[in-house]
C-alpha cells in the first residue's frame, strides 16, 4: 500500500494554539491532520465543530482526517465537507444507515472512512468493505488522549489487512490509540497503512526526527 502515512491528532496539542499545532505537524513532514471532533455524548469528552476545522484549512494545505466521534453523524457531516475536510470517518456504533452515509461523503467528493471501537469486532464491516475509503481502528477507548494500546485490538488490523487481500480491496486501514514508537511497529506489521498519534507526537522535542524514525520502522 506504500509508505506509512503519519497523521499528528490535534486532540493531544495545546488547545490555546491551533493553529500552531498545525503548523508543527506541516514543519515535521507528517502527512495528515487528525482532527477528533467530540460531543460529550458518543463519547465523554468535547472537542471542537466546524468553525476550527474551516479557520485551520485557511493556514494549511495538509491532508485533513476528520474523526466524528458523534452521535447521529449524518447531521453534521455536511458542514465538516464545507469546512474542508478532506475524509471523513464516522463510528459504525453511531449510525443506523452506515452504507447510506459512507455513499453521501463520497458524493460529496471526500474519502469515506468507518471506525470502530475496542469492543466492535472487526467482522460487523464485512459488507461496508468494498465502500469503505478508510477503516480507522481504535485502539483505545474513545474519549481522551494518552492512553495505552489494548494489544488485542491489533489482530483487528491483521485480519481486516487479509480480507483487503482476499476481496482485491484497496482500502486504507488506520490505527489510533496509545501509538508511539514501540506500538508502532506492530500495527504496521499486521497491516496498518495510516498512524494516528496525539500524545508521542507532541511529546517529541524533535518532531521531524520522530516523523522519520516512524516511518523507517
């Protein structure tokens, strides 16, 4: 699938600097924006709507991954597309029509991607596979940054990454969750095309270095 691409969570940045957080993911040669969008429902923890997303595409050309950790995303999926965004993935536990959303963002020209939560088994996305731009894994619990991995969460990559081979998919399979440099290389071993990583990235005093020390694993 190519090279890993590293995509920086601005959950994990300094809430007061944005747009600082940004510019550091661009300066480090990350290739994504995470964006986690939060609504103290689905999940419990609040983050941030459009207006950021939209005040952020201003000052940046990277790619921007929006992660909706709603409820009942079909509502808002409209205003993050004229936001900027460039995918989009929202929870299979939030969405009673999941296909029906995954075909809206893609006619909305953006990449459609579907997440799921520790406790969902890879298997329920069997038949959303062939739609699918995107699966994110979590590897946490939703909700706050900084957590560790949940090592049985992995096998979920493994075993999506060989139905992606089996079916002639090409679908890009992400991880978020406790990632850092030792959980990194597991996750790209059993499949991981896409990095999501909060608390290392912003940890690392050199962040270039640590982009490229990632993507050499």
């Amino acid at each position: 699938m190519g090279k890993t691409i590293i995509a920086p969570s601005v959950l994990s940045a300094d809430f007061a600097d944005f747009g600082g957080a940004v510019d550091q993911i661009g300066a480090s040669g990350a290739d994504w924006v995470h964006l986690d969008v939060m609504d103290g429902q689905f999940v419990p923890n609040l983050t941030f709507g459009p207006k950021l997303v939209k005040d952020l595409r201003r000052r940046s050309r990277a790619f921007f991954d929006v992660h909706l950790m709603v409820e009942t995303p079909e509502r808002i999926v409209p205003a993050f597309v004229d936001a900027g965004a460039d995918a989009i993935t929202f929870h299979l536990e939030a969405s009673a029509h999941p296909h029906r959303l995954l075909q809206e963002i893609k006619g909305l020209g953006k990449k459609a991607g579907i997440s799921i939560v520790p406790s969902t088994p890879a298997c329920m996305l069997s038949e959303l596979l062939p739609c699918v731009d995107l699966i994110l894994i979590m590897t946490v619990n939703p909700g706050f940054g900084g957590q560790k991995l949940i090592p049985e969460c992995i096998e979920k990559l493994r075993s999506l990454a060989e139905e992606r081979k089996k079916r002639g998919l090409d679908f890009l399979l992400s991880v978020d969750g406790g990632i850092n440099r030792e959980t990194a290389v597991s996750a790209v071993a059993s499949g991981a095309d896409v990095l999501v990583i909060g608390s290392a990235f912003f940890a690392a005093p050199d962040k270039k270095n640590f982009v490229d020390k990632l993507r050499s694993q």
